[in-house]
C-alpha cells in the first residue's frame, strides 16, 4: 500500500519487545501500552530487544497487517536508555527503515519572536 508523505502518523514504542508476537500481541500493545487505537489506520513501530527487528502493525480497512524486517548488520536502536515512546511521520519511519535515526536537530537560522512576517 502506498502511503502520501507526512499523512500518515507513525508511532514507536519505546520498549523492547518480543519478536514473537504477532497480530493479536501487537494489537494489546496498540491499545494497552502506546495507548492508541489500532483501527486509526496509523502506523504502530515495534522493535527488538537487540534493535535487530522492527514490525510495523497497521490497519488498512479490510484487515490488520504486519511489515517485518530483519537487519543482518548493524541496529535500529543504538542504545535503548535513550529511545522513549515518540510519534514521528512517514519520512522519519523511512529514515529508521534505511538505519539513520531521527534526531532532533537545530535550524540554522530562526527568525526572532518580535520579527514582523512580510504578508
């Protein structure tokens, strides 16, 4: 399924989780830990202890789907005492799909809270 950039809302849950689980498991974590409602048509991340494996449960109105990948080098989470519970967009989840972790970063140049717009 084709998602538009920045229209869907990607949410990443912020704890290890058991590889093992699937539809069912991740639903429960849907609706008991992040929260949320798994029938939004929102994108649910869950990643392994080892930061190895992601799935990505969503709903696409006939049915609940499951994307899964398995890294056979390198991790999705470095270090797991700095990963909280975030939501991000499509463009972030494609970021950590291709191993580059989102970050907060600084703009370069803001304008100052007093500066008049020009209409």
């Amino acid at each position: 399924m084709f998602f538009p950039e920045g229209a869907v809302r990607v949410h990443v849950y912020g704890r290890p989780v058991d590889m093992r689980k699937s539809f069912d498991g991740l639903y429960a974590l849907t609706r008991q830990a992040l929260g949320c409602d798994p029938l939004s048509g929102e994108l649910f991340v869950f990643i392994n202890r080892r930061g190895t494996q992601m799935k990505v449960l969503y709903w696409d109105r006939t049915g609940f789907c499951v994307w899964a990948k398995r890294l056979e080098q390198g991790r999705f989470v470095s270090n797991w005492a700095q990963v909280r519970t975030r939501q991000m967009d499509w463009t972030g989840l494609k970021l950590l799909l291709e191993g580059i972790e989102p970050a907060r970063t600084k703009r370069r140049f803001q304008l100052p809270a007093n500066a008049v717009q020009p209409a």
